[in-house]
C-alpha cells in the first residue's frame, strides 16, 4: 500500500511517516520546507520504501497513492504570520488539488484540520458539532479560515464526488522534533527554562490548553484513516487534560529541574480563553484516546530539547 504525506518533513508528519514505514507501508512524503525541516527526516532518507519531493503542493500533484495524508500547512503562530498567504493558499489550493488527486486515483483522504476552526469557543469542551466562534479578519485568520475553508472544501468532495474523505481536527500536540523557535507554549517554555531565561506568559496565565503527546496523536490519525465507514467523517483528536497555561509553565519548571522566573506579557490578540476536545466521538468510533499523561510526554520531550541544545552549542564551540 503506497501512502502519501504531505507535510511529511514537519512536526507531525515526520512521525506519521516513521509509524507507517515501521508497518512496512510505502511512503511518500512530500514537502516544500517553508516550516517542514529536512533533518526531522534525514534518518528515513535511505529506507528503501521511503520518498522523498521537495514541492509545494499548491502548484498541484500527480501521485499514484492507495491514501493520503493532508498535513502540509504552517501550523505555529510564527510560522502562519510570517507565511500568511502561504498558510490560506496550502489550506486552499493545495487542498483542491489533492482532493482532485484522490477523486482520480481512488484514494482514502484525511485533512489535518486544527481545534483552531472553533476558535475562542464559547461551548466547553468543543464537540465537533460546534460551529466555532472564529474571528475571520483577525490576525490569526490566515491559518483559523485556511482551515475552515479545508474542511469544506474536503465535504463539498465527499458529497459531489464521492471521495472518501475524513477529517481530524487537531488539538495541541507536542514531543521531539518540534521546531524550538516555532513560538507554541510547550517549546518556548522548555527552551526557556533549559537555558535560564525567563518563562513569557502572554496573558494572565488562566486560559488553558490540552496536551496531545505525538504517539497518540499518531496513532489516532492513522485510525481514522484505517477504519472503514468514515466518509465525511469530523473527529476531534486531542487529550481531554485540560491545564492552565500558568500550571503548564509550573511543570516545566519543576521537571527541568530550574525554577527560572515566570513574566507575564500582553494578550495575544484572539487567543483562545480555552481549548479542551470532547473525544466522545474519537472513543465511539476509533476506540481511540490518549495514553500518554502530559508529566510523562513533556519530560520525552524536554530529553529532547536538552540534546538539541547540547547540540547546538557544541557546533557554536
């Protein structure tokens, strides 16, 4: 079975590769690296059922693929403002033209899609039959209406062509290989607390977020492209552990092990008061949730960042 991934050098996608080939599947991966870093997948690079494109998939794919996943997007505040058009043509055009390549080729479908589709809820926690509360001129909008406009894109699909289409919509998910300057709460604070600088809070402290470790979100995308049945098909992927950004920053100080200060910034414009996923329907269908509990998944990840800082500044001597 050949699998393609776009996105496949980014965060997520790097490790939805490496699961799949794991499995003996065929993969291609394919990516402009405007976010995605080639080093995520340099050790695949010689696997023999391993590809590689560099190419944005906006100007459009001609693949033979038995499923793909749609991951490609700038995902992180920093890299959607710094590539905003980017982020609404990928999300936009390159949806259309990999909907169009699985309609010719007859292949299986799944839009990463973002919690950020509800935007500042004003229903907690989100089920995926809430309509969002979304911003749409804002200066996260680029990404939050990208998205929206993805997911109905990926049904218009599904009800005029019968393309068997899914969607994920993806909450916070963190672990190795996430990007540390990609401006999201789990990296910054680690990196700052790993090299003594002071914890940025923007806001006071109170909204809150839910951590997703990267295996399980892994593995619940790879469910929900397995299952049969699913066509047109919304599931919230996420960990229902809801914290608040000033406990998340507490925990990285302890587990690093550094009590580094915590400093409180100006509100983000738009940032949502809460994020919590209702994974009623991910339990339903896939029988799927989280494992990993957040204390475990952030000292992985914290293990990675201080081989990525050690790293570094071996190169810098």
């Amino acid at each position: 079975m050949r699998i393609l991934v776009t996105g496949g050098a980014g965060f997520i996608g790097s490790h939805l590769c490496e699961s799949l080939l794991l499995d003996g599947y065929q993969v291609i991966a394919v990516d402009s690296l405007l976010t995605g870093r080639l080093g995520n997948i340099r050790h695949l690079l010689t696997h023999p059922f391993f590809r590689f494109i560099e190419q944005d998939v906006t100007q459009g794919i001609d693949i033979e693929a038995d499923a793909i996943f749609h991951l490609a997007s700038p995902a992180s505040p920093v890299g959607y403002r710094q590539y905003p058009i980017e982020t609404l043509l990928v999300n936009s055009v390159g949806t259309y033209h990999l909907l169009e390549l699985a309609r010719r080729v007859r292949a299986r479908f799944v839009f990463a899609s973002t919690s950020e589709v509800y935007g500042d809820p004003l229903i907690h926690p989100q089920r995926e039959d809430y309509f969002g509360n979304v911003n749409p001129i804002g200066p996260r909008s680029c990404y939050d209406e990208g998205k929206r406009f993805g997911e109905a894109l990926t049904m218009e699909f599904v009800r005029s062509f019968g393309v068997d289409a899914r969607i994920a919509r993806i909450f916070n998910t963190y672990g190795p290989r996430m990007d540390p300057a990609d401006g999201r709460v789990v990296p910054n604070f680690i990196v700052h607390a790993l090299t003594g600088e002071p914890i940025e809070i923007f806001g006071d402290g109170m909204q809150t977020r839910s951590l997703c470790y990267i295996s399980d979100m892994v593995r619940g995308l790879r469910l929900l492209m397995e299952r049969d049945g699913l066509a047109g098909t919304v599931i919230n992927l996420g960990n229902p552990d809801e914290r608040t950004i000033l406990e998340l920053a507490y925990l990285v100080r302890e587990l690093t092990g550094n009590p580094v200060p915590i400093v409180f910034r100006p509100a983000r414009p738009d940032d949502p008061g809460r994020r919590c996923p209702d994974i009623s329907r991910a339990r339903a269908v896939l029988g799927w949730e989280p494992r990993v509990p957040v204390e475990e998944g952030l000292r992985m990840t914290i293990d990675y960042f201080q081989d990525v800082l050690a790293r570094a500044a071996a190169f810098d001597e």
